[in-house]
C-alpha cells in the first residue's frame, strides 16, 4: 500500500473511532436525561418565561431532576389540583385564599419545618399569614397584592384623592356596581367595623353584616345610583372610560398598571392608597381585601417517592427567594409587590409608587383585610356579589336591609 493510502486509512480510523466514541458519549448523556425525575411545575399564565432562570438554577443545583413548566389559571388552582392530584403539579402557584379548601381535602400538608422558619424570618406578618392556615404552614409567600387607587392627575390632585367625597365632587369615580365585583366592594362592611367569618377568617359562624352598620352600608351603595360624581363601569369599559376621561378615578391592582398607563400616559397615572369616605354619618377609611400569593406542594404525583416530595419543597423554597421575588418585580409584565422583608426595602421597591402604595395597604388593619381561607368563600362570592347588585340596581327595598343582611349571615354559617 502506498504510503498515502496508508495515511488517509489511518485518519479514516481515527474518525470511525471518533465517531464511534461521540455516538456513545451522547447515548450516555441520552440515558442519564432519561433518568432524570421530572417535576411538575405550575406557574401563573403569562409568567413562564419569568421563571425559566430559576428553574434553570434548580435544575443545577438538583442535577437528577428536570422541570416541565407550564402556565395554568392559578385562580382555579384549587379546582385543577382536586380533580385528579396525582396528575397535578408538584409545585403549583395559587391564590391564599384557596389554602383552606386544598388543606381541608388532603391536598396539601403543611411544609416541614425548616421552610418554616425561613418564612417567618423572610416574608411580612401578612405574607406569613396569608401561608397559614389554623396556626399551620402550608404555602411559600411570593407576593402581596392589594387594590390601589388609580387617578388622573390632570383632574385631581393627591391631596383630592384622599377623601371619596372630594374625589366625587372635583370630578367622577367609576366601579362596577350593576354588576357587582364582590372583591371590590364587600371590604366595605369591614371598613365599617363587620367581620367576614370571624376577626381573623377562620370562624365559620363570624359573619356578622346584619346589623346597623352593615345596613349603613347598603345604604351607601344604593345612594350611589344618584350620586353624580359616581360613573358605573363594566369590566369591559373600565380602562376605556378611564382613559376618555369619564372617570377621573378607579380602584383595580397592580395587574393593571400597564393598562392605565396605556389609557392615560405613564407620567399623567397618579397612585394612592384608598381614600375615606363617609358611612352612615361617619368617616371610616375604606378598606380592601388583601391577597398573598402562594407557591404550593402536592405530594400526590410522587407517590411513596420521598426523594421526588423533597425536590419538590426544594423548588417551591427557590421559587420564593428573595432572588425570585426580586425577578419577578422587575421582570416586565409581572409587577408583583414581594413578601420578602429584604426586597421589600431595596431601592427599586422603595422608589416605585405603586409597590409604595400597595405595601402601605398591606400593612395595616387600617387599609386592608387578609381575604379569608374557607371552603366557605365560595359560597360567599356569589352570595354577596348577589346582595350588593341588587342593592345597587333598586331589587331591595331599604326597609328589608336589615333581614337581607341577617338571611345572608346565616346563608354563610350553613354553607360548605
């Protein structure tokens, strides 16, 4: 053989060998990445891509699990876990006033200790007890939100908004009363001093709307249909009103900051706690419900797999670090206020007048009121939505206030 057929022999060696080896190497890699264990890991719609990082950090850090995210309606978190939870997430977001109904069905145990404790040192009063639920922790915090009071600052002042009847008589507030939003307007009778199952939510038997109080506020809302500076909405139209000048002022979340500021301008959005107003003869500061968001675990996929249950507490843990949180205020479009102590204080937090706003709300029994977690809630959402329209839209007569508001007290006692 001639000396270059020899060598052209040799490289072709060289190559099947090499070949030979890569195609080995990636069937080893091919068989470790299938014996990987995944996670299931269910996060709010529209924040995939906002958690990718994270994930990838626990991928890392974790090398024998891998995580599949998908986007899922986290306001019916709890009716997609119930439904069939060995097929559920793993990890799973949702809202805190769902936790007593998931905690009540086996879905979810409360979370070992030492997450425990990193909660309670990491995350506010309120976050920690958005997480609890009867003296128990079943959730990480990673988030507050609170209605917020959005205006126009061509038309009012932040001296005007403070007060409900100056901001109706300098120009018009809007809300959707026709069709009542239960969430926006039932704080109304905890303004006035009424609880909602009990002084800290958990008391089935602690409604108490039917008195004088809660008939004062009835009262208001049907005076509202002749009230000038008041503007009934639609969801539908809320944004389009607001940004016509209809309404000089609204009160919605902070999910809707680029809407307004889309519908007004970015540097014309003025944002501010909720004003008082005056009840029954009396000025009461106007509260809010106050929500936590939640990162949950589901044991059920794992099975007897305690390794799997671990990992999973694992990323729920990472998923609501102070990094996380901090990501998830600043990634665009998300916009959710962290529970985090530390974040809270940064500099980005401290300048930005709708977080301000928000934790303000948050921080007080003054502004706000921690959403209640019973089963019960479910019943209560249409049930009140039902006794506030109708109240609006003239149904009831002001002479059955009273026993509306005493049927309804004992409709929520009964539900299940």
């Amino acid at each position: 053989m001639k000396k270059w057929q020899k060598i052209i022999a040799g490289i072709a060696g060289l190559s099947l060998a090499a070949a030979i080896a890569a195609t080995a190497n990636n069937q080893i890699q091919v068989e470790a990445a299938s014996k990987k264990t995944t996670i299931k890991l269910w996060v709010p719609t529209g924040a995939k891509k906002s958690y990718q990082e994270i994930v990838k950090q626990f991928e890392k850090e974790n090398s024998g699990y891998k995580v599949k995210i998908v986007e899922s309606n986290d306001s019916k978190a709890q009716e997609n876990v119930k439904k069939d939870p060995e097929k559920a997430a793993d990890v799973f977001s949702l809202p805190h006033d769902q936790l007593g109904q998931l905690v009540e069905s086996g879905v979810i145990q409360e979370i070992p200790d030492q997450y425990k404790e990193e909660i309670q040192n990491s995350a506010t009063d309120q976050a920690v007890a958005g997480a609890e639920y009867k003296g128990k922790t079943y959730a990480f915090p990673f988030g507050i939100e609170s209605q917020v009071l959005f205006y126009n600052k061509s038309q009012l002042t932040a001296e005007d908004v403070s007060s409900y009847e100056t901001i109706t008589t300098k120009a018009k507030f809007g809300a959707t009363f026709k069709s009542m939003n239960a969430y926006a307007t039932a704080p109304l009778f905890m303004s006035v001093g009424d609880t909602l199952f009990g002084k800290n939510g958990e008391d089935v038997d602690g409604t108490n709307w039917g008195n004088e109080a809660g008939v004062s506020v009835l009262q208001w809302i049907a005076d509202q249909k002749s009230n000038d500076g008041f503007v009934n909405l639609t969801a539908e139209n809320t944004m389009s009103k607001f940004g016509d000048g209809t309404v000089a002022a609204i009160e919605t979340g902070p999910w809707d900051l680029s809407a307004a500021q889309e519908a007004i301008g970015k540097d014309n959005l003025g944002i501010a706690v909720y004003p008082t107003m005056s009840i029954g003869g009396k000025t009461v500061q106007q509260k809010a419900f106050l929500g936590v968001k939640l990162f949950a675990v589901n044991q059920a996929p794992a099975g007897s797999d305690t390794k799997r249950i671990a990992a999973a507490y694992k990323l729920a843990s990472l998923l609501t670090s102070a990094e996380s949180q901090k990501n998830q205020f600043e990634y665009e479009g998300r916009n959710i206020i962290p529970a985090n102590k530390e974040i809270q204080a940064s500099e980005a937090v401290q300048s930005n007048e709708l977080a301000q706003a928000v934790i303000t709300m948050a921080s007080s029994e003054d502004y706000t009121v921690v959403t209640p977690k019973l089963s019960q809630m479910t019943a209560f959402w249409t049930e009140s939505a039902a006794l506030l329209s109708d109240t609006y839209n003239g149904k009831i007569k002001a002479s059955d206030y009273l026993t509306k508001l005493k049927d309804f007290d004992e409709e929520l006692a009964d539900a299940k």
